[in-house]
C-alpha cells in the first residue's frame, strides 16, 4: 500500500506537524513501507488466537499483608517542609501564588 502525499500532508495536519517538502516525501515512503508490512500481517489467520494471549506466562506475585506500626503524627510532621495545624502544608502546585499559600 503506498501512501499519496495528500495523505501524509492529511495526516500531518492532524497532528499539527509543519513538514518540509523532503520530510513530507521521507515519511511517505516509510510510511508506506510500514503499512506494507501491516498488509502482511493482516493476511496471517488469528481465528485461533484469543485477542489476550501473552507469549510468556504471566505470574502474580504476593506477599501477605504484614501491620507495622506507622509514624507518630509529630515524627511526620518533623520531616515535613511545613507544617500548620497538625497538617503538612506545601506551596501551591497548580496556579496560585505563594502569597495565597500563606493567608
């Protein structure tokens, strides 16, 4: 199956690539080249494969739940950047200012 330039320059756009004359002509041909060896594949019987088949067998690992005792709420808080009302506070990560953190 070989590609126009017309598709590359379609499927380009999509993706909001800007291409060169040159790279435009580069991808068609691997492109094509990677659609033909799709082509082959595609002519190959699954019928008999089910759709989530592995070719090694997969093994779930597990450990039994083991209860440790877990921190104190001052021994995390003392490895804590800052803290404020027994609560770890941290700097605004999405928008914001440091100036909204602290009021």
């Amino acid at each position: 199956m070989s590609l126009s330039l017309a598709d590359v320059e379609h499927v380009a756009a999509l993706a909001r690539l800007g291409l060169t004359d040159a790279e435009k002509e580069s991808l068609r041909e691997q492109l094509s080249t990677i659609l033909e060896h799709i082509a082959v594949l595609n002519r190959l019987d699954t019928s008999e494969i089910p759709p989530t088949a592995q070719v090694i067998a997969l093994d779930n690992v597990m450990r039994d739940d083991a209860v440790w005792p877990s921190l104190s709420q001052e021994e995390v808080l003392r490895n804590a950047p800052g803290q404020r009302d027994g609560f770890i506070e941290v700097r605004a990560v999405l928008g914001g200012s440091d100036a909204e953190a602290e009021a």
